[in-house]
C-alpha cells in the first residue's frame, strides 16, 4: 500500500473510484506513451504522487511534470507525499525557469501537513 493511500486511511478519507495513487518514479518514467500517460493522470478526481522529488529529474521527465501539475492546477486535487521539503526541490530542476513555475503552481494552491 503506498503512503498517499495510507495517508488517506489515517485520515479518515476513503479514497474515490477515481483517485490514484503512483509512486512519483512510475508517473514520470515511460511505461506508456507520453500521451497516454497524461491522459490517465488528468482522469482521476485526485492524484497522489508518492515519494516526489527522490533525485534530479531529467529535462524530458520536467517538461511532462510542469505539463501534467499545468492541466490540474487549482482544478484536480493532488497529494504530494516527499521526503524532502519544497524548498529543497528546486535544484533536483534541470531548468530553474521551469522548477519556479511548477513549483509555484504546486506550492500556491495547497496546504502543508
């Protein structure tokens, strides 16, 4: 069981049809096409990513996150479970334009627990 979902249970929350749960290496990686991808994480209701920001991301793995955090700010939720604080998730950035951006879109619409 991944921490989101653990996190969900310990709250109280029972996750709905539509939440998922991935580990963050698995959401970033190529097990798919990038479209499908995309499209299978825009669906859910709420998206947990689990272990965010574990090493540097590579330009490509960046320009898919920035575009998947882009399509579900402020509109899908998502839980973001990471052993390191947000402050620390900039240099794992290739682009710091990019890392800004995305991690403004993160930061700006949610609660720190």
């Amino acid at each position: 069981m991944s921490a989101g979902l653990t996190w969900l249970r310990h709250w109280g929350i029972k996750p709905a049809a539509r939440a998922i749960a991935s580990y963050s290496p698995r959401l970033i990686g190529f097990y798919l096409t990038w479209e499908k991808r995309l499209r299978h994480y825009l669906k859910p209701d709420l998206l947990i990513i689990d272990d965010f920001a574990l090493k540097e991301f590579t330009k490509t793995q960046v320009e898919g996150l920035y575009e998947l955090i882009d399509r579900r700010y402020c509109s899908s939720p998502m839980i973001i479970t990471a052993n390191r604080s947000p402050k620390d998730w900039y240099p794992l950035f290739p682009n710091p334009v990019i890392a800004e951006s995305a991690l403004d879109r993160l930061i700006s619409c949610s609660v720190e627990h």
